[in-house]
C-alpha cells in the first residue's frame, strides 16, 4: 500500500504534494540506517535496553525515516534524539511534549515518540505532562524513571523514595514522591502502561501497544541508573533476586478505579497496561474544526478570506 500524499504549504501560500512511495517495494530501515552517535549512557545504564528496543520497533514495524519523529527534553534519558538516525528534536527541559503536540497537530501522518526522564516529565514539565495527557494528543510518550536526577550528578527527584540521600537531600528526601501511574491516570491519558528496562521483550510489547493506539500513550519504564541509584529496582528483576509480575488477565483495561488500585500496590507492583480507553484526540477535534472552518470559506482566495476578516473589523 503506498504513502499517502501530504499536503504543506510553503511560505507563499502555495500548496505542494510530497510525492507517495510505493511501501511494498521498500526494505525495512536496518538498526545501521537508524543508529546515529554512540550512545553516551554510562555502562550498565538501563537506558540502552529502551533505544535497543525502539530500534527493534522501528524494524520490526517498517517505519521509515520519513513517517517518524524522535523528541526528547533534557535529562540522560533525553539524548535519545542524538543516537537516532531520524528526524527528530532535543528540546529544552521539560518542554518536549508541547513541541511534540505541535508536531503531531501539524502532521498527523507522522508516529512521533517522546523519551523522558522523571524529572523532565515530572518535575519542570511536570504541568505540560498534566495537559497533555487530558487533550489526549496523539503520541508515545516513554519515560524512563531512574529515581534520581542522574545527569546532574545526584540530586532529588520527584520520584525518589522517602529517605533518598542525594546532594540536595544530604539528610534523606521527606518528600511524598509522585506516583507516575496515578498521574497519568488521574491526567486523562488514554492508554497508561508500566513497564522495565531489564525485560527488553515486555518493553517492546508496550511500546507497540503505546504506538498503536489512537491517543495519548504514556509508559513508564523503570530504567536503574548504575551510577547514583544501583539497586533501586532490584526487587522487579527476578535475576537479582525480585520479581516481575504482569498485570492479572483478568484486569479490566477500561476500569479507572482497577487501575488505580492497580497503582496503589507496593513497590515493584505490576507490569503491562493499566489502562486504556478511547476518547476523541485532540487530532480529530482540532481536524473537525478546520473542516467547519474551511467549508466555510470554500472556493474564496487567500485575500478575500483576508478581505472578510477586516470587514468584520470594522
């Protein structure tokens, strides 16, 4: 089946079709052709697994370069765009999900993915993450939550335990720590999974699930960073001695309340998806809206719409 053509203005007005190519006669994009820098993670870093995995999805599900957008805020978890041989943007901190809504506004053909840590997503972007989540904009969104501010070398994050020594908490954190899970329930988003960095075939099943639904797709992915938290996440991974339990088969998806008791269990808790409804995007709204308005107008040149407008003005 080929692409369909995408219409973009450009700056004078004109409208030009990008030409479709024909998918059936293309090869899937290998991991070379999509592998950019290497990977500046320290050793051991969880984060590797999440862009081995989106490697793998973006293989295994033929996504060429030009149906794909990597974004990312700030944060170790946020160089994602830097080894992603796409297109993609390294956006400023905790910023990354009003570009991406702009991004998947202006062009819906494209699946754009967004990586975060948990303080881009929970603490400076804390707000955009909230509103996002309730317009219900048309994106996968995965953050890998290490319990700490690594890239800074230590520091608190909203996401720390109670007792967390860190360079701004030398005596242990007081603070209630967010619940990601429930945020994003309790936010609007319309498909909310959990999953863990050292269960790579889990992560690409959520991914998939995220990128395949119709809204916003929020994952949190436990990502254990080697260097100021090791062993954070020992007690999910049944290798060191914990346990991964996936979400009972007998979980109702669409059950908010379920899903919230899901949430509320102690730590590691469960894995898989938590909740997932549909909901009109803000794709489709905004989409209707831009119908009505243009039908409106239908058959008018650009400066007599202009023309109408000053009219009204007056």
């Amino acid at each position: 089946m080929s692409s369909p053509s995408i219409e973009i203005p450009n700056r004078g007005g004109n409208i030009t079709a990008v030409p479709s190519l024909p998918d059936t006669e293309r090869k899937p994009l290998s991991k070379k052709e999509i592998s950019a820098d290497h990977p500046t993670w320290c050793p051991g870093c969880g984060d590797f697994s999440v862009l081995a995995l989106y490697f793998k999805l973006i293989e295994k599900r033929k996504l060429w370069h030009e149906r794909i957008t990597t974004i990312a805020g700030i944060g170790c978890s946020s160089r994602f765009p830097y080894f992603v041989q796409a297109h993609g943007v390294h956006y400023i901190h905790g910023r990354a999900l009003p570009f991406a809504s702009g991004v998947s506004l202006s062009r819906p053909d494209l699946h754009v993915f967004v990586f975060g840590g948990d303080g881009d997503a929970f603490s400076i972007g804390g707000n955009h993450f909230n509103h996002t989540a309730r317009k219900n904009v048309r994106m996968s969104y995965v953050v890998m939550d290490n319990w700490v501010y690594g890239l800074t070398k230590k520091q608190t994050s909203p996401t720390s335990p109670p007792g967390f020594k860190s360079k701004t908490d030398i005596w242990g954190a007081v603070d209630q720590p967010i619940n990601p899970m429930k945020q994003a329930i309790s936010a609007g988003a319309t498909f909310v999974a959990r999953t863990t960095s050292t269960n790579p075939n889990h992560v690409l099943q959520m991914m998939e699930a995220a990128m395949d639904h119709d809204g916003f797709g929020f994952i949190e992915c436990l990502s254990e960073c080697v260097e100021f938290f090791p062993g954070a996440f020992d007690s999910s991974n049944p290798r060191k001695g914990g346990a991964f339990n996936l979400v009972p088969e007998s979980h109702d998806v669409t059950d908010e309340i379920a899903a919230y008791k899901l949430a509320d269990e102690p730590f590691p808790g469960k894995f898989g998806i938590f909740y997932r409804v549909n909901r009109p995007t803000k794709n489709k709204l905004e989409a209707d809206i831009d119908a009505k308005a243009r039908e409106k107008v239908k058959g008018l040149k650009d400066w007599q719409i202009l023309q109408q407008n000053f009219d009204k003005m007056k």
